[in-house]
C-alpha cells in the first residue's frame, strides 16, 4: 500500500502542536485528495469523446429525464448544479457537436428547452456503461459492504452539512 500524504501532515501537525486535534483532517484531507484522483481518472472516456468538462454531465441530465429527454436550462441548472451561463456554455459546445437541440418552449415562448437529440442518447448511453464499469473498478478495492457503508457515511455527511446551512 502507498504511503498516506494526509496522515504524514497529521503525523507533523501532531508533533507541532500536540494540544490539537487534528482528526477532522483525517477526513477532509482525503476527501478531497480523493476528489482530485477521481476527477483525472473519470474524465478520459470523456476527453476520448470530444467533451469538455461538465458535458457529459449536461448530457446524462438529459437522458435521466423523461422523453422526451428534454429540459429548460433553469431545470438544467439545478440538476447539474451549476449556473445557467455555464449551461448557456455547455448547451453551446453540444449543440455545435449535434448531441442537443435548442427550441422554443411552448408553455414559455421566452425560455428555450434543451433536448438530447438521438445522436446525444447513443453517446450518453455509450459513455454511462463505461462511466460505471470505470467507478466499479476505482472501487474495487472495497467490498460491497464496505462501499453501502461509505456511500450511506458520506450521505450522512451530506445531509449534515445541509443541515448546518439553514
């Protein structure tokens, strides 16, 4: 097994200032040291596709959704989780490639509605199996025990960070 980076800055810190508790860095470090590692391993079917970052997450957002597989670029927005001008982008960069249409939305002739065009579900289809055959392998390492219980700690996690922004 490699060596731990976090606990060796935990290892230090304890040594410099043994009257802190230095455990939450324990998980925080990892986290995020994780979510570096992660990101460079899950994007290359992606990059090999000719999608920029956060496409593909425009484009399974898409396919989740009901056919006609269409959304504003509000719903978009609050799905991905990011701001309707870097939808705005996204939408841009796949609609030139094909993969979405962009059409006037008949209950709002103002709004515009995003749809994955047919050419958009076979590429989502094709990249989700090989998005998740690449995370069952980066969680291999784990048994299926092991990973409910992670997933169900960082869920709690989640849900108390949440919690403490109200």
């Amino acid at each position: 097994m490699q060596p731990d980076p976090v606990a060796a800055i935990v290892e230090q810190w304890n040594r410099e200032r043994p009257d802190l508790d230095t455990t939450p860095m324990l998980v925080i470090g990892r986290l995020f040291r994780l979510t570096g590692t992660l990101d460079q391993r899950l994007r290359p079917p992606f990059g090999a596709a000719g999608l920029g970052s956060g496409d593909f997450d425009v484009l399974a957002a898409l396919r989740r959704s009901a056919a006609p597989h269409a959304l504003s670029a509000g719903e978009l927005s609050r799905t991905v989780l990011v701001t309707t001008g870097a939808i705005t982008k996204r939408v841009d960069r796949l609609e030139a490639r094909g993969l979405v249409s962009r059409a006037v939305a008949e209950a709002d002739s103002r709004g515009r509605l995003i749809t994955l065009t047919t050419e958009g579900v076979e590429l989502t289809d094709e990249l989700i199996a090989v998005h998740l055959d690449n995370q069952r392998r980066l969680l291999a390492g784990l048994s299926g025990e092991e990973q409910t219980q992670l997933a169900d700690l960082l869920e709690r996690l989640a849900s108390t960070l949440a919690a403490s922004d109200h």
